[in-house]
C-alpha cells in the first residue's frame, strides 16, 4: 500500500462533543476517527472537548463582529486548532433533543476559523440523535460550513455493546463510509475554494 503524504492530506478535526463523566461518545468519536484515518487523503485528530476547557461565553460582542484577536489564552488555542483544519465530524449524544450545552459554547466562541469547511456527523441519543443533528446542522450553516447530507446515526447504543462493554459497529460501517466520502469531496472542493481567495 502506497503510504499517503499526510501533508497533502484534508487535516480532518473529529470533535467529541459531550464531557460527562461516564460519557458513552469516547467510543465512537474514536471509532470515526480511526475510520477517517484509514483513508486515503484523510489526516484526522480527535478534539477531546475536555482537553479545551472554554469559559461559559460572555464576550462583549459575537466573533462574526469582533474578528480573531482573542484575548484569553483558552479561546486562542481553540481557534488555532479550528483554523488549522480542512474538515469536521462533530461527535454528539442527545440531550432532550438537542446537543450538549459545552459543545454549543466551543461552536460559538469561533467564527471566521469555521468558514467554507465541511462538516459531518456522528450522533446518538433518541432516534440516533437526529434531532441534535438537525439543529447542529442550522448552526452550522450559520458558520458558514456546508453541513454533509450523511451521517452516522446510533440508536439503541448500549445495545450495541459487547460482553466486554466495546461498541459494535458492523451495522455502522456503511453510513460511516458514506459519510467520510462525502467529507472528502466536499472537503477538497471548498479547500481548493479557501485557496483561491
């Protein structure tokens, strides 16, 4: 097997975006993001929530008016892991239908560093977590991201676990794969975009 130049690979962010403790997402933010590291023309990184501890946010004006100079040093590292990347899979449960609050605030602390990028997801939760993906979907269209049609949607997700607690995910590979083709077009396409500006 050729081995890929990761240079010229799509720099893919797979956001785990819950931090509960006894949290269920660990398994298949790692499982996407071994998936997404498997193909060809993918560098993925999982962005462990927990590892960019943000502020509730209480800045004086949203980032679409006061731009990128960000005074806190948290929010300055999390923009720069944003701004590097090409892609995203954004990992979320269902929380009464929605998403996780933490995971709202670490969208919202960013903007220009979210534009003209992709974004897939993985959910779980009531009917597999598409009604939190169906409201990620309108903030990120309001980022400026072009939200992928496919996604990974697990219901009944303790159900899918072994004997040794391990999440199954044979009946999983497919839309995975669907939506990790998808990311790559879409990612390719609007990082050739980003270039030409």
């Amino acid at each position: 097997m050729a081995k890929i130049n990761r240079g010229m690979a799509l720099k893919v962010g797979v956001i785990l975006g819950s931090t509960r403790h006894g949290r269920f997402g660990e398994q298949p933010a790692r499982w996407i993001f071994v998936e997404a590291n498997k193909r060809k023309g993918f560098d993925a990184e999982l962005l462990d929530l927990r590892d960019y501890p943000l502020p509730f946010f209480d800045e004086p004006s949203s980032p679409f008016m006061s731009g990128t100079n960000y005074k806190n040093p948290a929010i300055k590292k999390w923009a720069e892991k944003i701004k590097e990347k090409d892609a995203f899979i954004i990992c979320s449960p269902e929380y009464n239908h929605g998403y996780p609050a933490v995971l709202k605030n670490a969208l919202d602390y960013v903007y220009e560093e979210w534009n003209n990028k992709p974004v897939g997801f993985v959910s779980w939760g009531g009917v597999g977590g598409a009604r939190a993906v169906e409201q990620l979907r309108l903030v990120a269209i309001e980022l400026q991201m072009a939200p992928i049609r496919n996604a990974v949607h697990i219901q009944n997700f303790w159900g899918l676990l072994d004997k040794n607690g391990k999440l199954k995910t044979d009946t999983l590979q497919e839309s995975a794969d669907d939506m990790l083709t998808q990311l790559a077009w879409w990612g390719r396409v609007l990082k050739a975009g980003r270039e030409k500006k």
